[in-house]
C-alpha cells in the first residue's frame, strides 16, 4: 500500500488524513503547527467534527497515521494548505507555494501530487507546475499533477467526503487516473474526471453560485423591508415553483470558502466578473444593514445593552472564520454599543468576553440572533423576559418561533421583514440609510 503524506492538517488535511488511513494507506500529516501535530500524536485530532476522533485515535494507535513537522518521502503528497484572501482580494498562493517547494527534495519518477486547496483557475499549471518542475524531473511523464478540490460542508466533513461527488482534473490523462485511483478508495459519490483548470473552475462555480445567490436574497430581504413586507415568506412561496430555489437572507456570508472563493474569479476575470464583485460587495454590507437596523429597532433606549446569541459563520458549527457575527461585534464596537455575547459551540474568542445564556440575557434590551444554531429555538421566551430590560428581538436568521415569543410580550424584528420597521421604512425611503 502506498505512503501518502497530507500537507496542512486543517479541516480539510486532518480529516482526510484520517480517511486515507482508514484505507489502509500509510499516512504521514505535516503540518507547521508543532502543537496540532503533537496532539495529533496523542490519537486526538484538534478539531470538532463527528467520527474524527475515533478514526484518529484507531489508525493513530493502529500505527498507519502519524504527525509530523519536516517533509519526509512518500509516493503521494496531497496539499491542504489555506489559501487565505489577500487585503487587495487577491487569492494568497503563498502557503500552497512554501508546500510545492518543501516536497521538492522527496519527489521521484513516479510521484503524484494532489492539491486540494481551493486555487484560482489557472494555479495548478500556471503556478504549481512551474515549481514541481524544479525538482527537475518531467512534469507529465516522471511527476504526475492534479487538482481535487475539496468540497465538504464543516460539521459533516466525514461523511461528505465519503458520500459526495467527486471531482478531478489532472494536468494530463496518467495523472487523473493516477489520483482518482485514491478517491476511488473512500468516495461513494460519482467520480467526475476532467482536466486541472475546469476542476479549479467546478469548485469556484459552486461557491460562487450559493454567494450570488445569497446575496439575491439579502437583497429581496432589504427590498421586502423597505416596501414593508416579509421576504421569509415570499421566498418560501416562490420556492415551491419547480424551477426556482432562492437561497436564505441573513446576516452576511461567512467561513473560508463563500466569502473568498468569488474573488478567486473576480481576480482572473475582472472585466467579466461584475455580477460575481457585486454579490460579494451586498453580502458583505449585511452586517452593516444589521447594525443600521438595530440602532433603529433600539434607537429609544438608553444605557443600550444587547445580547448578542452566535458568533459562528452558521447554525451548528464552532468555526468563527470569517464570521458575519465578529463583523456585526466589530461595528457596535466602533459605535461604542454596549453589548454581552453567547455561544453554546464556542468557549473562547479572541479579544471578546462570552458569557452564560442568563448573563447575556440579564438587563438586556435586544436580544439578536447572529448564528442559526438549533439550540436557540429552545430558550423559553417567558424565562428570557424575566432576565431582560426590554423585550425586543432581532433574528437575522428567522430561528425563533415568532409566535411563541410575541405571545411572550415581545417585538420580534427579522432581516427582510418590514412589519416592525416603519420608522427605519421612513429613513430608508427617503434614502439616508442607504448602503
Ligand atoms: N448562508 C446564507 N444563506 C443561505 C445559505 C448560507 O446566508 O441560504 C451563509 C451561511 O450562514 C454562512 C455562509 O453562507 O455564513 C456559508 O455557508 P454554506 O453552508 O453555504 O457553506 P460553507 O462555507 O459552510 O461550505 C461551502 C459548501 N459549498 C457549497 O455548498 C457549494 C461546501 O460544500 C464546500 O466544501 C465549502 O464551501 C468549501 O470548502 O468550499
């Protein structure tokens, strides 16, 4: 069985590490971060997604997946390093450069390499192809090159690598077959052959069609607002049409793949690329729209308190990349807004103070919901009324059972529902909020 060494043991490498070895494969994980790696030792993977930490601790104690900081030899390398957005919206290659040229010295006649890491079109034989190339063997004939991007939903990454479609694109016919020959291993799904560049292409055709299309329904949301109707339901109706699935409004778009990958295409193809720049640029305001919204809603009190439920990029996970949430923090910040923040899925954030549910809630004015985590359904509104000052809500991700918690005495405002909004409707008719 071959020895396979994952590069950047991240939510993608780590998993699919875990997955390779439970093939049967010999995997190494190499990653920079000493600590990640040394847990990684331990049998205990550092992340959070259902069936990892079994599979890690078996094939750990078994013997046939094992961490380590310093390249070494292996007749596969698999690259699953970030490629991080750049302040000028540029795709940041430098992570998946210092990888190609890290393996340089352990590649033979006969070695295949993988990048999964989501790339611009174009990376795999303009960029690392090049830099393999330097190791001096032929490219195509000696070294084989695809690219398989990762296409996984955090929180179910176990069992979508194994039962979604896959898609890969050698940089010949010898290096698809070659990398297909692993996938076929572990994926159920359909395997979809093709070349390097329409690959890279597949990947960010699907990230960008779920960000324009959100960003379709932020707008509906901002236009359901402003003409004082409810957006939730008039998206719900039109999606019983056969031919029409407009995505949810919310609070923006967050984590690494949405709110990144349009700009990989807009990077390529600027001239082309205006539906996709704009999409980005609407999404991207909704934590702003939220911010507007709640100096509206809240606008008559004094001593503001909020009590801020979710900071994660979505409902259920713990990941705060990119999150609309931390945006949303960032502005009342700013605008010196009081405010106390609760997360079930997460124990620590960087520079913020998370509290209990009751704590957040103690004295509250506003209660907003920024994450669609399952568990806020469950608070008792009766319970939530006692603990706060005011009794007003705004769910930016139409989580709360609405009913129960007017009946409870509260004003319960959304995202793209203009029942609540009359003053914001006069500002926002007459233009002064206008972003
Ligand atoms: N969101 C909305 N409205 C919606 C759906 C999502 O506002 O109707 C927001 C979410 O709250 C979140 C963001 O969009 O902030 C992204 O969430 P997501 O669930 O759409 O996607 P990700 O980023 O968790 O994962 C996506 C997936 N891609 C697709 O569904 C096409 C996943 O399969 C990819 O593997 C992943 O990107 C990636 O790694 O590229």
């Amino acid at each position: 069985m071959k020895k396979i060494c994952v590069i950047g043991l991240g939510y993608i490498g780590l998993p699919t590490a875990a997955m390779l070895a439970s093939c049967g494969y010999e995997v190494v994980g190499l990653d920079t971060n000493e600590k990640i790696v040394e847990v990684l030792n331990r049998g205990e993977p550092h992340l959070n997604e259902p069936d990892l930490k079994e599979m890690v601790s078996k094939h750990v104690q078994k013997g046939n997946l094992r961490g380590i900081t310093l390249p070494e030899e292996a007749e596969v390398f698999i690259i699953c390093v970030p490629t991080p957005l750049s302040e000028d919206k540029k795709a940041d290659l430098s992570y998946v450069e210092e990888a190609a040229l890290s393996i340089l010295p352990f590649l033979r006649p006969g070695s295949l390499v993988i990048l999964e890491s989501t790339v611009g079109p174009r990376t795999t034989v303009d960029v690392l192809v090049p830099l393999l190339a330097e190791s001096g063997l032929v490219i195509g004939e000696e070294i084989f090159v695809a690219h398989c991007p990762e296409r996984v939903l955090p929180g179910k990454i176990i069992r979508e690598l194994v039962e979604n479609n896959r898609v890969i694109g050698g940089i010949n016919e010898k290096s698809t077959s070659l990398a297909a020959e692993i996938y076929k291993r572990f994926v159920k799904g359909e395997i979809y052959l093709t070349d390097a560049t329409t690959a890279e292409m597949i990947k960010l055709m699907e990230n960008t069609y779920r960000d324009v299309n959100i960003a379709l329904a932020n707008e509906f949301a901002r236009i359901c607002a402003r003409l004082g109707t409810n957006a939730w339901e008039a998206i719900s109706i039109a999606n019983k049409h056969p031919r029409v699935n407009i995505h949810n409004p919310g609070p923006g778009v967050g984590g690494h793949c949405l709110a990144v990958d349009p700009w990989f295409i807009v990077e390529k193809a600027p001239e082309e690329a205006r539906l996709i720049a704009a999409s980005r640029r609407i999404n991207d305001s909704m934590p702003h729209y939220v911010v507007d919204l709640l100096e509206n809603i809240v606008s008559p009190v004094k001593d503001l308190k909020l009590a801020l439920l979710g900071v994660t990029y979505k409902g259920n996970v713990s990941d705060v990349r990119e999150s609309p949430a931390l945006k949303v923090m960032e502005i009342l910040k700013e605008k010196n807004i009081n405010f106390s923040i609760y997360d079930p899925l997460v124990q620590n954030l960087d520079g913020y103070q998370l509290s209990s549910l009751t704590s957040c809630l103690r004295g509250a004015d506003c209660l907003v919901v920024l994450a669609a985590h399952d568990e806020f359904k469950k608070i008792s509104p009766q319970k939530a009324g006692l603990l706060m000052r005011n009794k007003l809500v705004l769910d930016t991700h139409n989580i709360l059972p609405a009913e129960a918690w007017e009946e409870s005495g509260f004003t319960v405002n959304q995202v793209g529902r203009g029942r609540y909004l009359e003053d914001y409707l006069d500002r926002t008719l007459y233009g002064t909020v206008n972003r």
